[in-house]
C-alpha cells in the first residue's frame, strides 16, 4: 500500500505515516471493525433498538445455547410460566419423554396408493449382551390426507424424531403432519439469518448470536412459536433483548458521538501502548508481539474471536488441518457482552502476551504454547 505522511489516522486521528487508505500503521489492520450503523441492523433488531431500550435495559444477556438442555433452560426463562406443551405435559416432561425413549432407526418405506408403511427398529432396552444390543422391528401404517402431501423417505432426518415423539406419548401429533410442520416452521423463522443482527458487518458471524438450532422438534417448535409471537409479545421481547444484549453494545448504535469518542481514544491509548512497547511491533496484518517466554505472537487484522483478533503462534511449526497446514492459534477472548471499545480490547490482549508466562497461568490454552518454550517447571 502507498503511504502519506499528512493529515491524521482515520481511526486514531493523531498524526504519523498513513496508508492511502487514510489509517496509521497501528490502526489499519483492525480499520474495519467497531463500526456501527443503524442502517446495516437486520429490521427486528432496529425496531428493538430504536422503539424498546427499556427493554433491553431490563433484560439480561442471554447466552446463545449449544445443547437441547441448554435451548430448554433458555425457553423455560422467556415462556409464559405453567405453559403446556401437549396432553397438558409440561415442556420437560415432553421433552424428557422424547429423549429417553430408544434410538429409533427408519429402515424402510412402502408405499401402497395414498398410503403406505414406515417400518422402523428400536435399541431393545431389556437387552442384557453389552457388546450387542438386538433390536426389535416394528411398522407404523399412516395415509396421506391431501393430494399435495407427500410420502416419507427414509433419508428425512425428521422422521424417526416425529415417530419418537408420538410413540414416547411426547406428543398426539400425526408423524406425517408433524414432519410437515417442522419443516415449514424452520423455513418460515428458523434459517441461519434467524439471530443475525448487523448484516453490515465485515464479519457478520461476529454479530450473529449462535448458530446451533435445537435438535429436538418440541424444542424447535416452541422456539418457532416464540419468534412469531404465539405467546404473546413479552417472550418474544424477551428473547430479542437477551439476543441483542448478547451480541453487540446496542448504544453504539444510537448515534455516531455515543460511539466514535470512545473508540478514537481506545486507538489513541493503544497507539500509546505500541509506542512504549518495544515488544508490540505494528505490521500489514496486525501486531505482533513478542513474548517472554520467547513466543512471538500475531493479533490477527482479518480473523477475530469474540470481539479480539485471533491469536497466532508465529514460531510454532504449523499443524495439520482440514485444509492442510495451518498456523496454530491460541483462544483468548474477552467475556461476552465486554463494553471496553476495540482499541483498549487489543491493548489489554498485547500487553497480557508480552508478559505471556504469567497471564499463562490463569489461561491453560496459553500455558500449553508456554511449554514449547520454556523447561517444565514454570507454572
């Protein structure tokens, strides 16, 4: 890239050496990042932040679930409290029900005219052989109702879950139908755009809250339910505010001044911090520091990782991965829902890997690249 020497950093807006692009050799490779745009925020979560801040003032953070345990605990928060799933079972116990009864495996379908036979085995639960485990083999006969219904497939992968749950007593509903129904659902409301946020985003995974649907169809259902207000307006509030809370500092969005002081004088005081550090020195793709114990280190412009540049080993031989050789990084993150602006997120990170043997000790993942270079012992 050409430089200039005039003029101030976009970013930092102190004086030094400039790319053409306007930002000085600290700030450039992280230019793109904490930019807030109330035009580039998905239509909900704009209406959220423009009309409702009481609300987000009032809710909790919610953390985006890995599990189906952790999407019920989740739903149990924001649902109507008594709230009933089918044949008056509580939302656990359908749940509960469904996942305790035995794999269920759809090993064939036969079709005669409008109807047919789902042959299906189960794991038998009375088996005593620990290495085998027989199975028992049984039919579910079912006819389609309408001309545009369509006959299962073994491949469909809602299938041996909706027949679980009817035959677990977890639910009354048709296998059939109910495999419909769950696909329409997660074609209306739940799709990988469900909980993005800022579709502006150079990184929009980065303002995206989770990505991991629940697996079980009660659960996919009630969360579906949610999100078109079947429950009324405060669970679907509820789970927007958590959601936003979550994922990004909502009041950047509000006005250009909320924002912009504070991150201009986060770049400043990392500027400062680079300056007084001759361990932290600025590169094309991002700082990099040299550690104590001898681990040289890149903060990474162009990857980050909950809200900080991806940390890499820059003299560690690079592993082996899905797409050959890859450098190793390490995982360090700030918590989720962290306020401090960019600048101060990446000054904290730098100066906590130039002492990286003692901030090694508080995260195992560091301490495990410590090792490769120093004598055991140094913990």
């Amino acid at each position: 890239m050409k430089e200039k020497d005039k003029h101030l950093c976009k970013s930092c807006e102190l004086p030094g050496v400039l790319t053409e692009s306007g930002y000085c050799a600290v700030c450039s490779p992280y230019s793109y990042r904490a930019v807030y745009n109330i035009a580039h925020l998905v239509p909900w979560a704009r209406t959220m932040i423009v009309q409702e801040r009481d609300i987000l003032d009032d809710v909790e953070p919610l953390r985006p679930p890995t599990s189906d345990a952790g999407w019920l605990e989740l739903l149990q928060q924001i649902i109507p409290p008594g709230y009933g799933f089918s044949r008056n079972l509580s939302l656990e116990v359908a749940v509960e029900a469904a996942r305790n009864y035995p794999t269920l495996t759809v090993e064939r379908v036969e079709i005669e005219g409008d109807g047919g036979t789902i042959f299906y085995s189960t794991e038998n639960p009375d088996a005593d052989d620990d290495d085998y485990i027989p199975q028992q083999f049984n039919e579910w006969k079912y006819e389609l109702e309408n001309e545009d219904d369509k006959h299962p497939s073994t491949s469909d992968e809602y299938l041996s879950k909706a027949l679980v749950e009817n035959i677990s007593g977890a639910t009354t509903n048709d296998p059939i139908k109910r495999v419909s129904q769950i696909r329409n659902l997660c074609n209306r409301v739940l799709n990988h755009q469900t909980f993005l946020i800022d579709s502006g985003s150079y990184d929009v995974n980065s303002r995206r809250w989770g990505s991991i649907l629940p697996e079980c169809l009660i659960l996919r259902e009630v969360l579906a339910e949610v999100l078109m207000g079947y429950h009324g307006q405060e669970p679907l509030w509820r789970l927007r505010a958590g959601v936003i809370n979550d994922t990004v500092y909502w009041r950047n969005y509000l006005s250009t001044e909320s924002w912009e002081e504070p991150r201009k004088k986060s770049f400043q005081f990392l500027r400062q911090i680079v300056q007084d550090n001759s361990e932290i020195k600025p590169t094309s793709k991002g700082l990099v520091i040299q550690g104590e114990s001898g681990a040289k280190y890149l903060l990474k412009g162009q990857q980050f990782h909950e809200g900080v540049p991806t940390t890499i080993v820059l003299n560690l031989p690079k592993v082996t991965g899905i797409s050959g050789f890859v450098d190793r990084s390490v995982c360090i993150h700030m918590e989720r829902g962290c306020k401090l602006p960019l600048g101060d997120r990446i000054a904290a990170l730098a100066l906590g890997l130039v002492n990286d043997v003692k901030t090694a000790r508080e995260i195992e993942q560091l301490a495990r690249v410590v090792d490769e270079f120093l004598e055991p012992g140094w913990r």
